[in-house]
C-alpha cells in the first residue's frame, strides 16, 4: 500500500564530545534518518523522512536514551500529504556547507 502522506523532521541533538562517534553511529542506522552536519563539540543536525509521525517521537525518544546524550530538540516537522509533488532529489538544486560549530 503506497504511502498517503510523508512526515519531513528536523531535530538537532546534543551529546558530550566523547561519545560523538557512538551518536553518530546509532542515528545512521536509524532508517528515513539523515545527518546534515555535525561537530566535533557534539552537536548534529538531523533530518529524517518517514511516513509515520509516530516514528520520528520513537528516534528521539531512543537517541534521548543513548549514553551521553544531554538533549535532542524537534527543529521542524511537516506532514505533506501530497507526496507526489516530493518526487525531486533536492540535493540536484541545493549545494551548502554543511559544518556547524
């Protein structure tokens, strides 16, 4: 059964320096998950495409969980219903740099 709407999120997560690469590896394996940019001092930009709502209050309740993790903050969440329109590899007409600091 194809999707009838798409839920598109943003949330940056905070963890200590010393388990960046542990934060890092459990957000990849998350699936729809993307990290946009990240730091060395522990902070990721974190986008993620799923057609569940309910899935997006799970990944961060599970990244909340993770050892060292001080906070994770929902940035941005949209539900489009159209999801046809959405069929465009954005990243085709976006270039940026995406370090944080």
């Amino acid at each position: 059964m194809p999707a009838s709407e798409v839920h598109i999120s943003s949330f940056v997560v905070y963890c200590s320096p010393e388990t960046v690469s542990d934060v890092r590896q459990f957000i990849n394996q998350l699936d729809g998950t993307e990290i946009y940019a990240e730091s060395e001092e522990g902070k990721f930009v974190v986008v993620m495409e799923t057609e569940n709502q309910g899935f997006i209050t799970s990944a961060i309740d599970q990244i909340n969980e993770l050892t060292g993790v001080v906070n994770t903050a929902l940035v941005y969440h949209q539900i489009e219903a159209d999801i046809e329109k959405l069929d465009t590899d954005i990243h085709a007409t976006v270039t940026t740099d995406a370090s944080i600091g």
